[in-house]
C-alpha cells in the first residue's frame, strides 16, 4: 500500500465517507475540514455560485465552533455540526414548503445533500430496527416511559453511521407503543 494509512482510507470508504471515494488511490486521508476548504476552493475557481455559498455557510459554522472549543475541530466534531446543520436545513425545507414558498424550500435542499456528502452513509433501516430491538431487549424495556433509556443506548450500536434522530425517536416509540 502507498500509505500507512491506506487501510483506514477503505475502511472510511466502506463506512461510507464519500470523500474517502478519492483518497483511496492516494493513499491519503482528508479531514472534513479540509475537504470543505478544497471544495470551496474549487467552487471558486469553478463559479458555481449556489455551491459556493452553501459550502461558505457550513465553513463558518465549523468556525465557530472552533471558536468554543479549546482545540481544532476534529472529524467527529465537525459531523455533529454537519448533522445540525443538515437538520436544520430539512426544517427549513419544510417550513417554506408549509408556507408555499417551494423555491426556497429547493435551496434548502440543496443545501442539505452538499451538506451531506461530508457525512458518513446513513443507517439503513434495517441497522435501525436491529439497534432498537437489541437495545429494548437487552434493558427490558416495556413503555414510553423507557423511550430516553432506549435511545440512549440505540445511539452507540449506530456509532459512525447517520441516523436520523427523528426517524429512531418514532421507530423507538412504535416498538415501545405495541404490544
């Protein structure tokens, strides 16, 4: 292999980091932020105005969040302010959808899937529905009111992929609601 770190590279591929997908060949892994600031290098010298700002959006909000940290940010902080920012996006979405606004309920979504290809692959609902199962098995979970314990301990089984905290807090409270 040309880098040490070549097999860390498939493993990011494999788990879904699609700016893994590039690296593989090289050899070489990319932090988030970094991609972020070629990418936004590269919608520069492209033009390409929509992609520009929003790449510019999710720059300054891992900057400010640079801000409250003592250190850099890391890959795994720079997911859970992509995951924020990813959600507050779908609401948008919907907000503007609900008010009859469906051009800017499209930038917003637009805005979203860029957002995304920083992500690891989401959870399939399969993984989801396995977590939660093992997870109400194993604290012998029987009601709604174990919801927070569940979740709680759905979370880490699903370390490393993306899930949707909507989708697992309603596919939790279904399970916890039948019989």
């Amino acid at each position: 292999m040309p880098h040490r770190d070549a097999a860390l590279v498939e493993i990011m591929v494999d788990a879904g980091y699609p700016q893994a997908v590039g690296l593989l060949s090289e050899g070489v892994i990319m932090p988030i932020v970094d991609q972020i600031n070629r990418d936004l290098t590269e919608a520069m010298k492209a033009k390409e105005v929509e992609r520009l700002s929003a790449i510019r959006m999710v720059k300054t909000a891992l900057k400010l969040r640079e801000t409250e940290l003592p250190g850099a940010v890391d890959d795994t902080e720079a997911i859970k302010v992509l995951n924020t920012l990813l959600k507050q996006r779908r609401d948008a979405a919907e907000q503007y959808r609900n008010g009859g606004r469906e051009e800017l309920a499209l930038k917003e979504e637009n805005e979203a899937r860029l957002i995304q290809t920083y992500l690891p692959a989401a959870a399939s609902e399969q993984d989801i529905l396995q977590a939660v199962e093992a997870s109400i098995a194993e604290l012998g979970a029987s009601s709604i009111k174990d919801m927070g314990a569940v979740m709680k301990a759905v979370r880490p089984k699903l370390e490393g992929k993306t899930v949707d905290g909507k989708t697992l807090s309603d596919l939790v409270k279904a399970k916890l609601s039948s019989p």
